[in-house]
C-alpha cells in the first residue's frame, strides 16, 4: 500500500452526500487519493428478450454516461474543490461485490459508504450494501450514517 | 391503428354468429394450401422403401459434416461452454453488456417450445419408440451446426446507427460471400434467407405454436372450447399485439423470467413420471434402441424413425434453420467463437434433455398401457400420460404450453423481424405491418387444424435451411480458423480465467 486510498462508494443518495462531505474531510487531513465508485446495479443471469439483448449496449452506454454526468461528476468536482487528488469508477454488475473487486484493483486502504437507513422488511429483502460490505470486505469499511 | 381494431371487431361480431362454421372453412381454405408447400418442400425419394424428403438428409449430412469438420467440437467443447456461460472468462470491465449466459437463456427461451411437449410425441406416434434414438443422435449432431451458425452470426453482425444490433445468417451470408469473392451470390443468399426466416416466423415460431397451445386449453377445459379456435386465437394474437406492436414490454420480461422456471417445473414432474413408471422404463428405453434399427410397425422402417426423429429434432432445436445466430449476434464479444460454443449447449438442453425426457414419458406410459392416450397426438398426447398419474397436470401443463408458446412466438417475431427489416429497412411503418400479419397468424394457428399447421411449418422452416446449410459449407473454413485461433489463445493463455 503505496498510497493512502479511500474508495468511496456512492449511489446518489442522502447517505452517499453525507458519504462525500466526511470523505472530503477525511482525505483533507490524511492527504489520502479518493477513488469514487458508482455500482450500476445488474446480473450476468437474468432472462431478456431478444430486443432487450440487441439494446444491451447503447443502453449501457448511456448508463454510464448518465452515472459520471448526474452522480460521479458532481462529486468529483466537489472533491477537487478541496483540492484531493480523485479518480472514478463506474461499473455494472452487484454493488457487494463489484465494491470489493474494485477495492482490491485500487489497493484501497478503506471504504466508505453512506447509509441507506432503510429499515425492516425492505433490508431484509433487498439486504443493505452497507451491511454486507461490513461482513464482506477484505478492508475496513466506514458507514457513515 | 383504429382500422386494425375495427377490423378485428367486425371479425369478432362476424364469427359470434358463425360460430364454429367459421374454423372449418378456414380449414377447407388452408389444407390444400399447406398440401402443395408440404410437397414442394418435402419432395420424397424412396429409399429402400422408406420416404426420404431430401431436404432432411439436407440437414443430416450438413451436421455430420459440421461435427467432423470442427474435430468433434460438440463434445470436445462442452465443458469450455459451461467455463463460459458461468462466466470464468468474464472481464469485469465489460459487465453491463450481454452476457453468454443471458444470449443462451434468450436462445433457449425461443427454442424450448410446443415441439418439446407435443413435437415428441408427434414424433413417437409416427416413428415409435425408435425415433427418439434418431432424435437424440440428431441433437447430438445438431450441436456443431449450431457452433458454425452462432459464430458466423456474432462475426458478420451489423451495428445500427442507434447502437443497437443486427445479425443471423442474412448478415453472414452477404458479407461471407463478399469476402470470398462472390458479392452477387451473397446478397442472392441473404435475401433468399431473409425472405425464408420472415415467411418461417409465421409457421414454426407462430401458427404452431399457437395451435398447440389452444389444443391443450381445450384438453384442460374438457373439450368446451371446441369451435372457439377463433376466440381463443383472437386472445392469445391480442397479447402477443400487446408486446410486439403496443410494447407493453412487461409481459414480456415476465414471461422471459418465468418461462425457465416453468421448463424447470415441467422437467421436474416429467421425472417424476418416469420413476412412477419405473417398472417400464427398461422395457421403453429398450424399446427406442430396437426400434431405432428394427423400426418394427414404422412405415419405412428404421430409416422411416430415422427420418422421423431428426425432421422433429430440427424443429425443436433449429439446429440449421439459424434463427438462434440472430439472438446470439447480440453479444459483444472480442472472440465470436465463444458463442459458438455457448450455442452448443442449445441442443444438448432443449433436444438431449428435454425432449428425451418427454419421450421417456411418453414411452413408460406406453408400455404400462399401450392405449393409454387414446386418438390423441401432440400435447394432447403427453398430457394424457402425465395424467395417469397426476390427474391434476394438464390444467399446469397447459399453463406451462401457454407459456412456451408465448415465449417463443415473442422470439420469433423478433426473428421474423429481422428478416424482414433486412428486407425493406428499419423504415417503422413497415415494422408495423410486419407485426400485424404476425398477430394475424397467432390467430389462424387456433383455428386450423394440426394436420394442414404441421405440413406447411414443416415446409416453410426447412425451407430456409436450404440457402442457410449452403452457406455454412463455404464459410465453415473461417469458423474453423477462428476456433483454431481461439484455442491457441487459450493455451498460451492470452485469454484466462478472470474468477
């Protein structure tokens, strides 16, 4: 770990704002690089139509030109404004995992991610990214709430 | 849109009155049709006393020829093709884009079909026992086919100016023949095809897929809905006008997620069948390896099952038709031989597994009681022998038809589709009223009879395989050399594992 890296982990939400300003303070005092990393949410095993499988690239084209224009651009420039040095990742594919492959290729030191606050029966259903990075990840995870 | 509606109306109001006059003239109308297409097509020589239509021996030393000239890939390249519907090859930077395994589940979603439940047992009632063996062997062979197709289909694809893609066999015979010096030809080819695979939507992917399906309502519901084909086909055509025309794509998606479980289910009580009649099964499986070289009590003998099972087996997989290349062209690939490969593994699902499974159904049934399903063939048929055991199962079984019919008729339109814009353009008013004539014909499947539906599907698909198999032959050398390249990549290890 030549570097100090924050991945940053964020998804257009209140929790992933509060995510970004305790970053930016973070990054601030340790002079750490932040690598910020949107996860579009999709599985290599669902079930398409054909018409959906000839769209699947012009439709994943301007997902991720919509994720650095409305969510990755912002947070970049914010974070720049502090003067930190940044980089970005978006990427397809489940967020628990994809956030830790990500961690791992940018040998990052910790991640940080906002919380949902999602409570009961939708957790318990859909599960919390949070929660299962915290049980998951190969590096310290920081939940800000 | 209106004069559409208008007209189905009128229709509706026009057939309330003539009740069931209306399915038997349409029939009277559509058999003599269906004779002289079925002739043309299947035009017979004799061999040794059995009929042999030529365009299936078309189709047997195409794949033959396949299976040796790619080295045996079909059972040589089976477990690469698992590596990579799993996803072991997978880079992560190119997730988002269409998965092997999503262009296989859509294939497949296509190819599994009516011809899985009813198209065995039409099988079965024509060439006994023994043409499942032929079936079975015929599936085998059927996956090189498929290799050759697939990959041809991913490398000549054309990418619109809307991003999205466009490929099948119309696409690789054109550009195919370009590269070997023959342009005129080529383009001659992908019209012939285009022109094939639109008119073949309409029989295999469409009318009879739609009279099964109403086959087996009526089975379930005790034969009430005799002479209301047209009611029912009006139904099932409304739906299917909904998603292709109206692009309620819900239904759709919902189907496309429901139609694997469905197939599931259904493989799941077929084995459970069969153990039920587990007393039977090693006479019945005895039964279709005798009968696969004796032929006893078949018109033709072994070389009639022989016939039998591989014309049933073309139609269930598509192995040569190429229909399943247009849906694989949508992968973004570096390697297009990797969908050949995935592509193997249609065959092996729909034809080795699920139909060898409704046969052995089929076959135990027989054998614990010879007139178990009286008259009856097609759906009707495999329903009655799940219903020995579990009289409940033809109202899912039904269901499960439904479904299958459903998704594969939405495949199809989308095959026809492509046939038909490569004709005339992606102009929208024409797109329009290719799906019209679509929905039409789901309606016209319900109303005639099984017989006269079978004939000119039958034709209309093995037409295609004509210019198709053709095509395959001149441009297998480019698929070999891919796939020569390709395994050389794998073995310096140019292309690894990513998990």
């Amino acid at each position: 770990m030549s570097e100090n890296v924050i991945l940053l982990a964020i998804d257009g939400s209140s929790g992933a704002e509060r995510a970004l300003a305790h970053t930016r303070r973070r990054a601030e005092l340790g002079g750490a690089k932040v690598v910020v990393a949107y996860v579009i949410e999709w599985s290599p095993y669902s079930f398409n139509t054909p018409e959906e499988n000839a769209e699947r690239h012009s439709r994943r084209e301007s997902e991720i030109a919509k994720a650095h224009d409305s969510v990755i651009g912002p947070a970049l420039s914010y974070l720049t404004d502090g003067g930190i040095v940044v980089d970005s990742i978006v990427r397809h594919g489940n967020p628990t995992e994809t956030l830790i492959a990500v961690a791992k290729e940018t040998s990052a030191a910790q991640i940080v991610i906002g919380r949902r606050g999602q409570s009961g029966l939708k957790s318990l259903i859909f599960g919390s990214v949070a929660g299962n990075l915290i049980q998951t990840a190969p590096v310290p995870v920081m939940v800000v709430p | 849109m209106n004069r559409i509606i208008i007209a189905l109306l009128a229709t509706l109001a026009f057939a309330t009155q003539a009740q069931a006059g209306i399915d038997e003239s349409i029939n009277a109308f559509t058999a003599p049709i269906a004779q002289f297409v079925g002739t043309v097509v299947f035009f017979k020589i004799s061999v040794a006393g059995a009929q042999l239509p030529l365009v299936v021996l078309w189709l047997v030393i195409g794949a033959v020829f396949f299976t040796i000239y790619m080295g045996f890939i079909n059972l040589r390249g089976f477990k690469h093709a698992i590596e990579l519907v799993r996803g072991d090859y997978a880079d992560p930077n190119n997730s988002g884009e269409v998965s092997h395994f999503q262009a296989l589940a859509t294939a497949v979603s296509g190819t599994v079909g009516i011809g899985n439940i009813g198209g065995v047992a039409i099988a079965v009632t024509i060439g006994g026992a023994g043409a499942t063996f032929w079936l079975i062997v015929a599936g085998f062979l059927g996956m090189s086919t498929k290799f050759v197709e697939c990959t041809l289909g991913v490398k000549y694809r054309t990418e619109n100016p809307d991003g999205s893609v466009s490929g099948g066999p119309m696409y690789y015979l054109r550009k195919g023949f370009e590269e070997r010096g023959m342009p005129g030809f080529g383009k001659f080819m992908g019209t012939f095809y285009a022109v094939g695979i639109f008119i073949g939507a309409l029989g295999i992917g469409n009318m009879f897929q739609s009279n099964q399906a109403y086959v087996q309502l009526n089975t379930v519901a005790g034969g009430a809905l005799d002479g209301y084909g047209w009611l029912v086909g009006l139904i099932l055509a409304g739906v299917v006008f909904a998603v292709i025309i109206g692009g309620i794509k819900s239904i759709a998606r919902v189907t496309e997620k429901v139609v694997p479980f469905m197939a599931i289910f259904y493989c799941f009580f077929a084995i459970i069948v069969i153990l039920l009649n587990f007393s039977s099964l090693p006479m019945a499986v005895s039964n279709i390896f005798t009968g696969a070289f004796t032929g006893e009590g078949v018109a033709g003998g072994a070389l009639g099952a022989l016939i039998i099972g591989f014309q049933r087996a073309v139609f269930s997989n598509e192995a040569g038709i190429g229909s399943a290349s247009i849906a694989h062209a949508a992968v973004r690939t570096k390697e297009p031989v990797t969908e050949g490969y995935v592509s193997l593994l249609e065959p092996f699902i729909d034809t080795i597994v699920i139909c060898t499974i409704t046969a052995l159904v089929i076959g135990t049934s027989q054998v614990a009681d010879p007139n178990f399903a009286g008259d009856a063939t097609g759906v009707a048929m495999t329903s009655a022998a799940f219903e020995r055991h579990m009289s409940w199962f033809p109202v899912p079984l039904a269901f499960a038809a439904l479904l299958f019919a459903f998704s594969t008729m939405i495949s199809w339109s989308y095959y026809g589709l492509k046939g038909w814009t490569y004709l005339f353009g992606e102009g929208q008013m024409g797109q329009t009223v290719y799906k019209v004539i679509f929905c039409a014909f789901v309606a016209l499947g319900c109303i005639v009879q099984l017989g006269p539906i079978l004939d000119i599907s039958d034709a209309l698909v093995f037409l295609i395989c004509v210019p198709n198999i053709l095509g395959l032959y001149f441009l297998a050398p480019i698929v070999r050399a891919e796939m020569e390249a390709y395994k050389a990549k794998l073995e310096t290890g140019e292309i690894r594992k990513f998990a």
